[in-house]
C-alpha cells in the first residue's frame, strides 16, 4: 500500500545551477522514485519538483478528511 506520510518527505535537495545542467535525469529521477525535489536558489528561496502522478496523489489526501486525520494521528 501507499504510504500517504512518504510523501511529505523531500529526501533530495539541489541548487537550481544543478537543477539546469542535470534537468533531464533529475526529472526522470523525480518521476520514476517517485521522490520530490527541493530546488534552492542562490538567495536561499526553494521550490519542489513533484510527479504529476504524485501531485494528484497529494491532491487527493489533502481533499479527504480522513486521509489527513490517517495523517496527523502519531505513528
């Protein structure tokens, strides 16, 4: 099964001149772990990389009351 909290996790960091000169196979990284990306920028301002099957995934729990409840309850 799934594991909704995996994904709230970013395991991988870059800076965004990485990011540039690795696009392709940080992308199909990102896509194929199933794994975000945190892309930092120099003045220290990031942005994540997401699949867009993970995306909608995210979507979907953060639209549903017990998923999120599933979430918040301690481990």
């Amino acid at each position: 099964m799934y594991n909704i909290k995996d994904m709230l996790i970013i395991s991988a960091n870059a800076s965004v001149n990485k990011f540039m000169d690795n696009l392709k196979s940080l992308v199909e990284q990102v896509i194929s772990k199933h794994e975000p990306l945190k892309v930092t920028r120099r003045a220290g301002e990031a942005f994540v990389i997401v699949s867009a099957e993970d995306w909608g995934k995210a979507l979907h729990v953060l639209q549903n009351r017990d998923l999120m409840q599933q979430i918040a309850a301690p481990s």
